[in-house]
C-alpha cells in the first residue's frame, strides 16, 4: 500500500475517532523554511543548540542571543502555507463532520498552520510572532503572559546590537525573550504550550499521524511512546524515513500526500 492510501486508511478507520496529528519543521520546508534538524544544506540547528537556544545563554548574552534569533526568523518572513497545511485544515473539518476530533500538535514556531486556518491546535514550542518578559510572575512572563513582537521596533537593535536597543518589558523594564521552549525549559512553563492537554491527548488517542519530524525532542518520544504502549496505529510520512519499530514509516512528502487525501470523496 502506497503513502496516500495507508494515509487515506488512517483516516478512514478512525474518523470518529480522535487522532493526533504532529508536525516537525519538515512540514515547513516546502513554504522555503529550512528544517531545525536534518540533511537538507540549510537545517537551523547545524551549530550548537545545547547552548544557543538556551535560557542560560539568553541569561549570559542578551545580545548574542537576540541576533541569532532574529537571524533565523528572517527565514520565516514571507513564507506561506503549502498545499500540507491547507489540506491538514480540510482534513480537520471533514473528521469533524464525520463525528471525531483532529489535534494538531505542531513543534514549528513559524505560525503557518494558524495562518493556513488550523483551529483545533496546539504550538507546543512557543511562537515565533510573540515575546514575553522573563520574569516569572510578570503579567508578559510565564505562567500565561506574552506580547506581540509586532508592537515592538527592532529595527533599532538590527542597527545597533546592544542592550540600550534591545526590547524591553513594558510593565518591570526587563529585556525581553522570545517565546519559545528552550532546551533547558520544561513544557509546563508556559500555559500557551498547552502541556496538559498534550499528555490528555497521547493517552486517549486512535491514531498517530507524524509529519516531517525527526523524532529527536521530547513531545515527539512522549506521543510515540505511549501510542505504541497502548497499541495504537502510528505513521509517520517524511522524505528521509526513520525506521522505528511499531511505526508505518512513509517515505514521501506531506505536500504530495495530504491534499490527495483530503480530496478523497470517502476517507
């Protein structure tokens, strides 16, 4: 059986069901944004992550820290959602019809499912389009605050890197951070990571759909782990197919495959 059609028998089988769809940075590079792991020329996370994309770092270098996400944001200006993201929205429409529930986990801070129309969803990494201050209790900071990065100029900082020009908290005066999960945060710190629900959903879910995930962060082990622990059916499509045990491993392109699949007159 073909990706379209083991993609189509997922969800066919289990469209009154509830199934949970996660996306990696892979879904996000036929919209022209380079994937944060990978073999393609351009994958982000080629240099050291462990301690770039740190609160740590940011902690030692606001500086350093700031440009070396604004340079990589850069990559995400003018990007579009492809005919992937489009069709996980139609799909989620028609499993909705049908009686069941699609949640969508992305790991991707890039906002192009938001932007493709994705309701039922949830950006477990944080959003590139947002700040918030780092202090824990401030109204902008954790546990649930945060500001729109459109409502601060960082053209200043572009032209003149420094901590007089850097983004500040408009309630304590506290620089800034981006809001994302860093390598040495917990998905709990935030409520707009929607951790609960992500642990509600792996442990009631029909079916897993990976798409363009490299299965090397947490969220992706956690989901995996405890569909194949209560025997759920999990594929996962992507060009560069990783071969675990207990997952139908598709190699293919979700942009090829999931409009196909939303077409379909019977899912």
């Amino acid at each position: 059986m073909d990706a379209i059609e083991c993609t189509a028998e997922l969800f066919r089988t289990h469209a009154r069901g509830c199934i949970l769809v996660v996306t990696g940075a892979g879904i996000s590079l036929a919209s022209g944004i380079p994937t944060f792991r990978g073999t393609d020329p351009d994958a982000i996370w080629k240099r050291d992550v462990t301690e770039l994309g740190t609160f740590h770092y940011f902690c030692e270098d606001p500086v350093g820290s700031w440009r070396w996400y604004l340079s990589r944001f850069e990559k995400t200006l003018g990007a579009r959602p492809n005919p992937a993201h489009t069709a996980l929205v139609a799909l989620e429409e028609r499993i909705r019809r049908a009686g069941g529930e699609l949640l969508l986990v992305t790991q991707n801070i890039d906002g192009l499912h938001r932007e493709a129309g994705s309701q039922n969803l949830i950006e477990v990494h944080g959003r590139a389009d947002r700040v918030r201050c780092p202090r824990r209790g401030c109204p902008n900071g954790a546990p649930a605050g945060s500001l729109p990065r459109a409502e601060f100029d960082l053209a200043r900082f572009a032209e003149d890197p420094c901590d007089a020009t850097l983004p500040r908290c408009p309630h304590c005066q506290t620089i800034l951070r981006q809001h994302v999960l860093w390598f040495d945060e917990y998905y709990d710190s935030h409520q707009d990571y929607q951790w609960s629900r992500v642990l509600e959903a792996s442990a009631d879910c029909d079916a897993v759909l990976f798409v363009g995930t490299s299965f090397s962060v947490g969220v992706t082990d956690l989901i995996l782990r405890a569909a194949l622990g209560r025997g759920v059916p999990v594929l996962s499509i992507d060009p560069a197919v990783a071969r675990i045990p207990g997952v139908v491993s598709l190699q293919a392109r979700a942009e090829e495959v999931l409009p196909v699949v939303a077409q379909r007159k019977h899912i």
